[in-house]
C-alpha cells in the first residue's frame, strides 16, 4: 500500500555500473545512497512519498557500506527516529562500520535507531548452529550498547546450495520504538536472502481521522423513538429457538440501536493519540519509586537526627543529677569533717572560724573606749562582749584557774539576765551587715 509511509533497506543492490545509480528503483519512492566515485553502494534506502515528507537523509552517518535517514519519532515529536541500511563485509572488522558511531550518538543524545543489516555475522544467540569471531565481536557491541535483536531463531535469512544462515539481522537501541511483527518471507526473493518484513508505531505519522459519538449533545428522545419504530420488525417478534437465532436477533438488534444512535447523537472528529510507549512508563514509575525513596531516606536522618538529640538531652540531665548528688555528698562530707574538727580548739578560735567560714566577712578591727585600735581578734571580740555585755569583773590572781568548768559555772556567764540585755543593747547598737 503505497498510501502508507514505507521504507525498504536494501544490502549489496544490483547496480548500473554506465550510470553508477541502482536499479530497479520505483517511480513512487526515493532512493537515499552516498555515490562515491568509482565505488558502487552496498546500502541503500528507498522511502515511500509520505515517509519521504517527514525524512533526512545524514550523509555523516553515511558511507559506502552505510545509508541512514532520519524520521520524526511518533512518540516524542521533539525527536528524531534513525533508519539505517549497513551491509558489514568480510574484509572489514564489525566494529569499524559508521553505524556504530550512528549508535553512540543516538544513545548520547535519547533517539531511536533502526538497523537492518547484512551482518555476515553467524551466533547461537540468533539461532545459528555455530558462532564465528565476527557473531562474538557483534555480541559484545550489542551488550555494549543495549541492544535488541528482533529476528526469530527459527527464521533462517539466507539460504543457498542447501545450507541456511541467520545473517540478515533487525536490531534497535532502548530508544527505538517496538516491533510488534517481525516475518521473513521465504522463497519470494531470487536473491539468496530473504524478504524481511516488520511495522511499528511509526504508522502514527499517517493517522486516520476517526470519528466518536458526542453523548454530551445526543438527543435521547429521538434516539428513543426511533428505536421503538424500528423496533417493531416482524423478525424480532419471532421467539428464538436455538443458538443461531439468538444470535441473529442480538446483532439485529445491536444494528437498530446503532443506527438509532446515528440519527439521534452527533460525531465529532478527533486523531488517536499515540500510546506511551512502556519505557517511558517504566521511566515514570522509576521517578516515583525514586522520590519516595528519597523521602523515605530524609524521614529516617530526621528520625535518626532527633534520636541522638534525646539521647543527648537524656545523658546531660542523668550528668546534671549526678553532678548535683556528688555536691550535696561533698557539702555533707565537708560539713561533717568541720563539725568534727571545731571541737578540738578553744572558743575564741571557734568562735573566729565560724565567722570565717563560707560567705561571712572575716573578723575586722574596732576602737575600744580608750581610742586605741584592737590588734587581734581576741581584742575585737572583747570589745564586742564588754560594750554589748559589760565588763567583766576583776580577776583574783591569787585564785586558782579552775580546769573543766561545769554546768553551774557556765551560768554565771551565761544567764537570762545578760541575754535580754544583749538582746535589748543589740538592737540600736548593731552594726549594717
């Protein structure tokens, strides 16, 4: 069907060697070949005119043995689809043929390729009985580069003096679009290769223009009433009786209400989209995945972040309440050593160390009555004693010092009387602090 966008890739063409041009050349399609001098092309394209509308031809991926041309690609209109004819002779390695600088930048740069070539390559990867070094050298291209081989293993390619080949293959990167039907079509061809056929999506740059129903503005009144006129056929008021007959009266039946439908619902024109195609879906569900598994992994930092503060929060305050149990142990300790130690002085050093003790301001000197300032504290707290208490009496010195004063003794010092005047004196004579 010349009315539909077609390419045929064509290795080792009979040429006209007067005009250097191939034969056999439709009138209805274009050819695509690179002519240089004195050398015949191995590889040539022929494009459909529809094809040829949305087609170009890339002289830089293009040689003797190598013809590309380049499509829009149906599924992504931003860019290109490659369609190149290679034919890999025995003379030259797999792996100096211009298609492969063709596959590195199409993988560089996201873009489909379509290769169909006469490899002359043989590999039980593609069902051949044997592989030789040219079938190892191309395995390790199409590993390298994420290739497909889209070529049944039970569809020889070549055949001749009763011996059959897999040579001619069809390979396309991850960018391509899919080949759903592949077929090699054997005995058509007077060549010892044969014919291979295949489609893909690209049809989509010929869409037809399909028509829907527009249930919005369908007029159901009408649609009812003409259901019911033609109804009424005296072939649906017949009871079936078997499978057949119900058969017939239920496509009778689904033929009234089309036409029904025809008459009372409008149609609206509009193209079929073209469906992702399963990489980029696959590539959806991977961003996805991926961004759920970032959020995953930010959600267990936090996580982990805010465990180590409350363990950190956890360890000061177990450190501050052993801090302040090891103080309150210290003062107690302290305390009790200095309780134990004041017994052993005398009063008046007592006396002084008290005053001494913690935040109390040490002892200071005062005037006495005389106008002399006291040296010692003994001095001082005798001034003290004799202005808040009085002078003490005179004492004997031909009396004896009495050793351990008792109970009694200590009242004559002591008593109610000298504590309310101390009491009283203190209370206009005591001193700021």
């Amino acid at each position: 069907d010349t009315s539909l966008p077609h390419a045929i890739c064509i290795q080792e063409p009979l040429c006209n060697m007067s005009n250097k041009c191939p034969m056999d050349i439709p009138d209805t399609y274009t050819c695509h070949y690179k002519l240089i001098e004195n050398q015949t092309p191995r590889a040539i394209i022929h494009t459909s005119k529809i094809l040829q509308e949305n087609c170009l031809y890339h002289d830089e991926f293009s040689d003797r043995d190598t013809c590309t041309i380049s499509i829009k690609d149906p599924s992504n209109q931003n860019k290109r689809l490659f369609i190149c004819s290679s034919y890999m002779p025995y003379e030259k390695k797999i792996n100096e043929g211009n298609f492969l600088h063709l596959i590195k930048k199409a993988n560089q740069s996201k873009q489909g390729v379509i290769l169909c070539t006469d490899s002359n390559a043989q590999s039980t990867r593609w069902g051949n009985n044997s592989t030789n070094n040219r079938g190892k050298q191309l395995e390790e291209i199409i590993d390298d580069y994420n290739l497909t081989i889209h070529n049944k293993l039970d569809s020889p390619t070549w055949s001749a003096r009763g011996k059959t080949s897999i040579i001619d293959l069809t390979i396309t990167n991850i960018y391509a679009p899919t080949i759903p039907n592949w077929n090699c079509h054997l005995n058509m061809s007077t060549s010892d290769h044969h014919y291979i056929q295949f489609s893909s999506n690209t049809n989509s740059l010929n869409q037809p223009i399909k028509h829907r129903y527009n249930m919005k503005k369908c007029d159901w009144v009408l649609y009812k009433k003409t259901l019911e006129e033609t109804i009424l056929n005296p072939v649906l008021e017949k009871i079936p009786k078997d499978k057949c007959g119900l058969d017939f009266c239920t496509s009778k039946l689904t033929n009234l209400m089309k036409k029904a439908l025809d008459n009372s619902c409008p149609k609206i024109k509009h193209k079929l989209h073209p469906k992702k195609r399963p990489s980029e879906t696959l590539s959806a569900l991977e961003r996805i995945i991926t961004k759920k598994q970032m959020k995953t992994k930010t959600k267990k930092k936090h996580q982990e972040k805010r465990r180590q503060i409350n363990e950190l929060k956890y360890n000061y305050k177990k450190g501050k309440k052993s801090f302040a149990k090891l103080i309150k142990k210290a003062r107690n300790k302290s305390w009790k050593k200095f309780a134990s130690n004041i017994e052993s002085v005398n009063e008046t050093s007592r006396l002084t160390k008290i005053l001494n003790k913690g935040y109390t301001s040490p002892l200071g000197t005062l005037k006495n009555k005389d106008g002399n300032i006291t040296q010692t504290p003994t001095e001082t707290l005798t001034a003290l004693a004799d202005d808040l208490l009085g002078e003490e009496s005179p004492k004997n010195p031909n009396q004896k010092k009495e050793q351990n004063l008792g109970i009694e003794d200590i009242k004559k010092f002591i008593n109610p009387q000298r504590l309310q005047k101390a009491i009283n004196l203190l209370k206009k004579n005591k001193s700021p602090g």
